[in-house]
C-alpha cells in the first residue's frame, strides 16, 4: 500500500489558519510585504467555525498565517472554541498589538503557545528587518504579559521568542537570550529563513549549509549560555539549532517531510494550500492561484478538496523527482 492511501483516507488532525491578512509591519524577508498576496481581510468567527467544524478531530492548531492575528478582534473567541474542542493552540505574533486586555483574553481562553517574533536585539537592527519601529513596545508588551501571567499563577500559555536567523542579524542572538532571560521567557527558537531573491529574503542571507565556522560557534556559545540559564534552545523541526544548520537531507531532500499527509493550511479567504511555504516565491498572483491555490473551503467542503485530483496530483508530483517548485526548494534550500 502507498504511502499516500495510508495517510490520507482521513482529513487531517493538524491544521494552519490565517485569522487575517492584515499585518502592522513591514518585514523585509516576508512574502506579504514582497510579493503577490490576498487582498487585506479578517476572518470572521462563524467562518472560522464553518471551516473547522469540517474537521471531526483537530488535534493542533496554528493560528497565523502571513497577517498578525492580534489585530483581529475574534482571535480569543477562535481559541475558545477550540480549546472547548480539546485542541493544542498556539500562534506566532510581533507583540505590538498585544495590549494588556488582549493578554488576559488570551490567557482566559486557554491558549497554550504564544510565540513571539522577535529578529533583532536592538531597536535599530529590528526596525530594519521588520519595517517598524517597534522594539521598545513589544518588550514592554511581552514583559507586562509575562508578569501577569505569573501574578495569576497561569501556566498558559507558554511563551516563547523565534528568531528568523539570517548573516545580517545572527550576531544579535546573544543580545537576544539576554532580553528573553530577563523578561522571563524560557524557551528561544532559532528560525529558518526562506528565500525568494527579494528584500533581505535572500540566499545570500542563509546559514542553512552556508554557515562559516564562527557562524556555527556562535550558536554552540548560545546553546551553552540558554544551558546555564535553563532557557530551552532549540530549531523547528525538532533539531537543535547547529543540526538545522548544517544537516543532510539525502537526494530527494524534500522526500522527508509529511505535510502533505498530515496538514493543510488555510487562509482568510479559504484558500487551501500544501502548508506554510506555498506563499513563499511565486512570481506572480497567477501563479500563486494556479500552482499554489489546491480549492477554496467556502466553495468546496474541505472533504472533497483532501480527497480531491488537484491535492492528489500535488502528492503525486510530491512522490516523484518533480514536485512543486515550493516543495522542490525543503531541504536544499532550507531545513524543514
């Protein structure tokens, strides 16, 4: 039995959606702020009902997409909802809309990750990388936040920082652990940069298999300095930082990740994609519709469209030496 008739006979338990496309920064690696997208919009709470209602088991639940989902004022009901559904939530967001209300709507609701993007130590390097000058604020957010959280003894959610590192900014990430430990954050991921040749979103800009050897001793000292400070220090995808640097994914390097068995993710407009690279590199919005785009849930049941002959001959590439483009680059071009 192929692999594909195993895992896909159900709908998956894992799933990515977008609350808006709206964002209140200008990052200079981001496909939002670069390329072709969606036009600007929320979505609403009895559509983000529609689409997960469709689903019988929903294990995990990413709340984000290209937009920062703070700004939509239905995201504490949306993790509600899911958490009365026994759902793991969580979400990335820049902080800066994270007022002291929409902190405690949060932690009310149940959410168990929040994790905080953060790419620059200083005010000056992050007011490059995000196109705002926001730095102070967001620290002042997040430690307000934190120390609410431990005045009401919640232990949710968890908060973590993700740091996209890139050659521009990667001599920051001490500086980094310094602010996380004293704002009293606990766990700091080292975040992968995906390229497309535009902004600072560059291949000159990756450390994946181009890392220098003082690149790499500088994460060793970091991982050693979060081991002294019990600050847990990892990559995603479950490898520390250095192995999401420097590992090996084979011949068919994207062969490796289960994406299209496991997941789907959806945007505000109820576009279906393979995952949270799709937006990543397009050339232009038809091609992001007729080679990304697998179906709209507001047009189709979410059944048909899993099940569907565009979502299986997206696999069926996936399974051959010719995938998408978007899949084609995991691996080589980045750690997945």
């Amino acid at each position: 039995m192929t692999t594909t008739a195993v895992s896909v006979d159900v709908l998956p338990r894992s799933l990515y959606i977008e609350p808006t496309s709206r964002c209140n920064e200008f990052c200079q690696q981001c496909p939002r702020t670069l390329l072709s997208r969606e036009d600007d919009r929320d979505l609403s709470f009895d559509n983000f009902r529609y689409i997960v209602d469709q689903f019988p088991v929903l294990e995990r639940v990413v709340l984000h997409g290209l937009g920062e989902p703070l700004l939509n004022k239905e995201l504490p009901r949306m993790v509600r909802y899911l958490k009365e559904r026994g759902t793991y939530v969580l979400f990335n967001s820049n902080g800066i809309a994270l007022t002291a209300m929409k902190g405690q709507d949060l932690i009310d609701a149940g959410l168990d990750e929040y994790r905080l993007s953060m790419d620059g130590a200083t005010r000056e390097t992050y007011a490059h990388v995000r196109g705002v000058d926001a730095f102070d604020k967001i620290w002042r957010n997040i430690g307000a936040f934190v120390k609410r959280q431990k005045e009401q003894d919640a232990s949710k959610p968890a908060v973590s920082l993700w740091f996209t590192a890139m050659k521009e900014n990667l001599h920051e990430l001490p500086g980094l652990i310094d602010l996380a430990y004293e704002h009293g954050i606990r766990e700091v991921y080292l975040q992968r940069l995906v390229f497309f040749e535009q902004g600072l979103a560059l291949s000159k800009q990756a450390l994946f298999r181009r890392s220098t050897r003082e690149e790499l001793d500088l994460v060793e000292s970091c991982a050693q300095i979060c081991k002294e400070r019990g600050i847990f220090f990892n990559a995603a995808g479950s490898a520390t930082p250095v192995e999401s640097l420097i590992r090996d994914f084979g011949e068919r390097p994207w062969s490796g990740c289960r994406r299209p068995y496991t997941l789907t993710y959806i945007t505000s407009s109820g576009n279906v994609l393979s995952c949270c690279f799709a937006p990543f590199g397009h050339r232009s919005a038809r091609e992001y519709q007729e080679e990304r785009v697998i179906g709209n849930i507001f047009k189709e049941p979410i059944k048909a469209i899993w099940h569907g002959e565009r979502y299986e001959a997206f696999r069926r590439a996936f399974e051959s030496d010719h995938p998408a483009r978007h899949c084609s680059q995991c691996g080589l071009n980045w750690s997945y």
